[in-house]
C-alpha cells in the first residue's frame, strides 16, 4: 500500500478507535485524527515486526485493519493518560 492508502487507512481507524473508546480527547479532533494516522503506521510496524504476520500490500485485508486499529487504540489511551488531564481546571 502507498502512503496516501496509510493515511485513509489511519483516518478510518482513529475514528473507530475514537467510536470504541468515546469521552473527550485533549487535542480534540485534530489530535485523534494524528493519532488515527500513526497508530495505523505503529500497528503494522508492530505487526510486522514483532508479530510475524507482514502487512498486506492490499486495502482490504482484515489483519492490516486489526493492526491499525489497536495501533490507534494503544496511541489514543497513551495520548489520554499523559495528557489528559492537563487541560482539567
């Protein structure tokens, strides 16, 4: 897959991530949208990398959609519990 196929794939996956884990987000849309994008980049890394199961040249494949959506995930939760509560008055 190209690197625009990674960036929609990233988009879609932080909103699901974003729809599996509601509540407000300290960067608010912009920053789940960025973390959509690299959490898909981290779960097919960790995917490839730790898990043995290469990612799929094609747009479709179910395990390239787990990866980017536990990438998106595992980001998401990380991004809340630094920063979430800094913007707490």
């Amino acid at each position: 897959m190209g690197i625009i196929a990674w960036i929609i794939l990233g988009l879609l996956a932080g909103a699901i991530a974003k729809f599996l884990l509601p509540g407000r987000d300290p960067g608010g849309l912009l920053g789940t949208t960025v973390i959509g994008i690299l959490g898909a980049f981290v779960g097919g890394w960790v995917s490839s990398r730790w898990l043995d199961h290469p990612v799929s040249k094609h747009f479709f494949d179910g395990a390239t959609w787990v990866a980017a959506i536990g990438g998106s995930l595992v980001l998401l939760i990380a991004y809340r519990l630094v920063f979430g509560n800094s913007r707490r008055s």
